[in-house]
C-alpha cells in the first residue's frame, strides 16, 4: 500500500502546480494505452481546488483518455502481426482457436467491452489494445470510449461540484480500504470478461 500511496501523493502534486490541467490531459492519454496510474485521482485533486472548473477539468481527462485509446487501439493493431507467432508458440494455452473464439465475441460485443471498461475500474488499455488487435471496428470503439470515458469523468466532476472537500476527506481516511476494493473490482471484472468469453 506504501508504493500506492506514493503513485497517489506524486499525482496530488500536480494539482498544486500552474501545470495541473496540462499534467490531467497527459496522463488521461498515457493511462489509456500504457501508463499505470488512472487519472480520477489528479481530476479530484483539481476539482477540489478550483470547484467552478470542474466541468472543464472533466472534458481534459475524458478527452486525452479517448485520444489515448486510439493510441492504444493502434498498437494493437500495428504490433499484433509482429508477435503473435510468440504468443501462439509460447505461451500456454494460447491457440490460434481460442483467440478465433475470442475474435468472434469480441466482433459481437466489443462495443460493450469497451464501455464497460471505459466505465468501470477494469482496466481501460487492456481493451483498447485488445480492440485493435481484433480490428474492431474504429467507429464504434471511439463512440463506446467518448460515451463512457465522459459519463465516468463528469459524474466524478458533478460529485466535486455537490459535495466537495467531504469527499477528499473521505478518501483520505479510507485510503487503504479503498485501493483494496478498487483491486478486487478489477479481478472481479477480469473475471467475469473471462466467463463472458
């Protein structure tokens, strides 16, 4: 919990720099195809210090996590090709038919994956990379990413404008118990995306 609490404490610190919506945009983008550290922490930090810009600071996140997305679906379709052979050879369990079978519910129901990771503590960049591996179509996947990553950000911006620092002081004293559940989400998640598949 201490390196989380750290990642937690380094992200807060852009708040109180003249950089905090430059650093909000950048890391929404990287958080959506590479980067660890998801960007509601910095977006509460923000909102918290300047409640009336709330409504701004929600339309940086969602647009840098959407733009990020497109990045992480172009990395999973430009770099597929020139691994896969690894993956089919290597790794256990991983068969040209079962990622036929995964091709094939993901063309079904990538559009729900997609909002549903946007939306919830799943983590975004493992579908928007997987969405480019299965050639989703582009379309779709941007509409699920700009729905879901707005709807997740702003209701975290209408949060801040209602209730304000009670919410900080909230996660403040429950730190700990918080990252817990935010982890057991995201097993959770994972496994019932496996029972789905």
């Amino acid at each position: 919990m201490k390196f989380f609490r750290k990642l937690y404490d380094w992200v807060l610190h852009w708040a109180e720099t003249p950089y905090g919506p430059l650093a909000l945009f950048l890391l929404a983008f990287a958080e959506s195809s590479f980067f660890p550290i998801p960007p509601d922490v910095l977006l509460i930090a923000l909102c918290l210090g300047s409640i009336t810009k709330s409504w701004r600071f929600a339309f940086y996140t969602a647009a840098g996590s959407v733009l990020g997305g497109m990045i992480g679906y172009l990395i999973g379709f430009g770099l597929w090709g020139a691994v896969d052979s690894f993956f089919f050879k290597y790794i256990p369990g991983f068969t040209q038919e079962t990622f036929n079978t995964v091709l094939h519910h993901y063309q079904k129901s990538g559009f729900w994956y997609v909002f549903l990771a946007g939306l919830t503590p799943i983590p975004y960049k493992v579908f928007t990379i997987a969405s480019g591996v299965f050639q989703m179509n582009f379309v779709p996947f941007i509409i699920a990413s700009t729905i879901s990553r707005s709807l997740r950000f702003f209701t975290i911006a209408a949060l801040f404008r209602r209730f304000g620092p009670n919410i900080k002081r909230f996660i403040d004293k429950y730190f700990n118990l918080l990252a817990f559940l935010f982890f057991f989400l995201i097993i959770l998640g994972f496994i019932v995306i496996k029972y789905l598949f």
